[in-house]
C-alpha cells in the first residue's frame, strides 16, 4: 500500500518571527511547512511589533556575541525592513542615570503599531507562499515522534500525520508549556530558572517626558530591575492568557492613529532560581495564579497615591477627579502588594524612585500599577551544536527555548538555526 504521509524536507512548529526567519533561508533549498496552532500567523509580530536593532537587546548574551548579533541583524533588515526611528537629545538622561548607577541603553529601534502589524505579517506570509513555502494554519502540534520522524497535529478535531527531514521547533513564549511537554517526551535535557516577575506602569505623557526623545527607553537598575516594553502615542494596557493565569501587556497603534497622550511600560524583576525550586515557569504559574484570586479571576491595579499610603484602590475614586486620566485596562481595583512578593516589589520600587529622579513626574500619584506582568524566559534545552540542534534533525529556536529575547533576536536565532541546515 502506497504511503499516503506527506513529507517535507523541513517542517516548522510556529509561525512567529524565528519560525519565519528560518523558513526565508531554507525557502530555496527544499519543500518547507509551517505548522500554525492559531488562524494567522501570530507571536511576537502580531502585537504592537516593537522591534530594537542594536546587541545586546533581544539577544541571550551566553549564546551570542556582538559580531555574530550584528551580522544577523543585518540579514534580518533585509527581511522586516525597518525605518529606525529619530532620537533626538538623550545626553541629558544619560547623566542622570549615570550619576545614581542606572544604565540606559542607547537602541536603534523600530516600532509597526498594533493597527498595522498584521499588514507587515500578511506581507511576509505572502513572500513566503509565492517562494514556495506551505502552511497549516489552525494546525496545532500534538506529539512529536523523533524516531519516525513524525509530528501528530490535530486539525479541526482530526489527527494527521506529517513526516519531516528536519525538524525546527518555534513556539515562542506563549508555547512554553508546549515546548516543554515535547522536551520531557523526547528525553532533551533543559534549564527552567530564569524568569521576569514585575508591573506594568500607566502614566500620563506629560509624566514621562522621554518617549518625546527616545520611543522605548531601556533603564537597567541595580539588582536585575529594568524597563521593558515602552508603549506611547495611542498605548493601552491590556490582558493576556496564559495556560493558568492572566498577565498584563502594553500595546500602542501606529502614529497614523493619533494619541491618547499615554504611555505604558513595565518593571521587570529578572529572578534566577536555584535548588530546591526546580521550575521557574511554575513559581511563575503560582505567582500569576494567587494574583487571579485576589483579583477575582483578573489582574490587579492601584495608584501611586494609594500605593504610597499603604491603602488599596477603590473602583469609586480611581478614576475620580483627583487623577489626570482614565485606566485603559478594565481589571481588578486593590492592592498590589498583597499578591507581589515583597523582595520582589522592594527592588522595582526602590528602582522606580530611580526612574522618578532620571525622569521626574513618572511617580505622580495617578499613575498606575498593573500586577502581574510575567515573562518565562530560558525554557533553554542542552544545545549540542551552534545552530541550535538539541537531537538528531530537530532544532529549537526563539524566546520560549531561550535563545532570544524579542523580535529581533528571535528572527536571528532562525536564521542560524537555518544556516546550519542548509550547510549540512
């Protein structure tokens, strides 16, 4: 009986910014699929598409050095085509931050807009679809068998069977538990104990006057604190879902959608974990969990002003006439520190009164809290090549295996994943 299996020569899992990276470079040397859970491609390119272009941002430092970063970032210019956005005068910031020990980051950096990221993906899919490349949208990867060289996906309620030559594996952050699963299933050793505990800040423009000068400045303080994700011009705050928690997000439109004289950024604690915890991802899940109790099932906010007087916020006066403006984010009125754990908010606060002094008027008393903001970072399986291979045939690549950070570096970490195939 005639094998009815489709084989492809490289079969991806994820169609987010590394799965892409890899599929342009192995478009010319064989028949490529990406396999997509969701309707259209998604990941990191389908929110506000914030992209930075300059090492060491986005990258993981132990896995890339600043010549090979620079080398890749070029390659994935040519791909996203970005217009890198004016700074004006910084000089300023940069002595206040660095009379008090802060480090701000001198970035190039492009950002797409929320309104217009799905253009930018379509664009891309696009490219690749006349290059030759298939997908399987609505196609979620089940199970991964490594000795057949199969991966199961079920779509629409029915099971298939796709076999590959090369296996490369994307899932991006909200695929941790995934890319888990598909580790322990397949025996690949990984490390779990990095990951990014914060808030995200909600402030009027006029309160934080930098991101007239600088669109997404990045603050890094003393014990492992750092800005993250700035978001002005028409920014919202908005909540995502995760297998067993909610956590918050920034988002902002392209300029062409005016403004709602906001910004949004957010406060990340980096936690490294050691024994006995064995799992970052779970002392994450239980934080976010025990944040969606005392929220009642959604995220928790609170003003400064409250915040300082040690009192929680009430839904009657948080959005009264003593506060300049309205929360974009429709969640839990409380008290943050109740959920938070108190090493954590001791270091973003004493981190905050930092950023309050490099840039006064961010602590005004009607800025907001949101709690939580988390990211699992450094899933990071044992690599046993430059390229990213953890078996035979199989790669893993992007921010949920840890071998990036962002847009940019996610892209590159495709690119060398590809490099290696193609060589080969």
């Amino acid at each position: 009986m005639e094998d009815s299996v489709k084989t492809y020569d490289v079969v991806i899992i994820g169609s987010g910014p590394s799965g892409l990276g890899a599929a342009f470079e192995l478009a010319p040397h064989g028949n490529v699929l990406v396999i997509e859970k969701l309707r259209y491609s998604s990941g990191g390119l389908r929110n506000d598409c914030k992209q930075n272009y300059t090492y060491p941002v986005g990258f993981t430092e132990s896995l890339w050095s600043a010549d090979e970063a620079e080398r890749a970032i070029e390659r994935v210019k040519q791909y996203l085509k970005p217009v890198i956005l004016k700074k004006n005068d910084i000089s300023e910031y940069l002595s206040r931050a660095e009379n008090i020990g802060v480090k701000l980051l001198n970035i190039d950096q492009y950002h797409v807009g929320t309104d217009l990221a799905r253009g930018l993906i379509d664009r891309l899919v696009s490219e690749l679809t006349e290059s030759g490349v298939s997908f399987r949208f609505e196609c979620e990867a089940v199970a991964i068998d490594e000795k057949r060289k199969e991966v199961i996906v079920r779509e629409s309620s029915r099971e298939d069977t796709i076999r590959y030559g090369t296996l490369i594996i994307a899932p991006g952050r909200s695929g941790f538990s995934f890319l888990q699963r598909m580790m322990d299933s397949m025996s690949i050793p990984y490390t779990d104990n990095v990951v990014d505990i914060g808030i995200r800040m909600e402030c009027d423009a006029e309160n934080y006057p930098i991101v007239r000068d600088y669109y997404d400045p990045k603050f890094h303080f003393p014990n492992s604190v750092r800005t993250f994700c700035t978001n002005s011009g028409y920014a919202q705050v908005v909540q995502e879902k995760y297998d067993h928690f909610c956590s918050v997000n920034g988002h902002a439109f392209s300029a062409k959608k005016g403004t709602n004289n906001l910004v949004n950024f957010a406060m990340l604690k980096t936690i490294t974990l050691t024994a006995p915890v064995a799992s970052g991802h779970t002392f994450a899940t239980i934080l976010g969990q025990a944040a969606m109790e005392i929220g009642g099932g959604k995220p928790i906010k609170q003003r400064v002003g409250d915040f300082r007087l040690g009192k929680r916020s009430k839904e009657q006066t948080f959005d009264s006439g003593l506060y300049s403006f309205h929360s974009t984010l429709q969640c839990t009125h409380g008290d943050i520190t109740l959920a938070i754990p108190a090493k954590i908010m001791k270091d973003i606060w004493k981190s905050l009164k930092m950023l309050d002094t490099i840039v006064p008027g961010v602590l005004h008393p009607s800025t907001v809290m949101y709690y939580p903001e988390i990211k699992c970072y450094a899933n990071r399986p044992q690599f046993i090549s430059k390229g990213f291979r953890v078996c035979d045939d199989i790669y893993m690549v992007g921010d949920g295996a840890g071998t990036s950070r962002g847009i940019t570096g996610a892209w590159a970490s495709g690119i060398r994943a590809a490099d290696e195939i193609t060589s080969k």
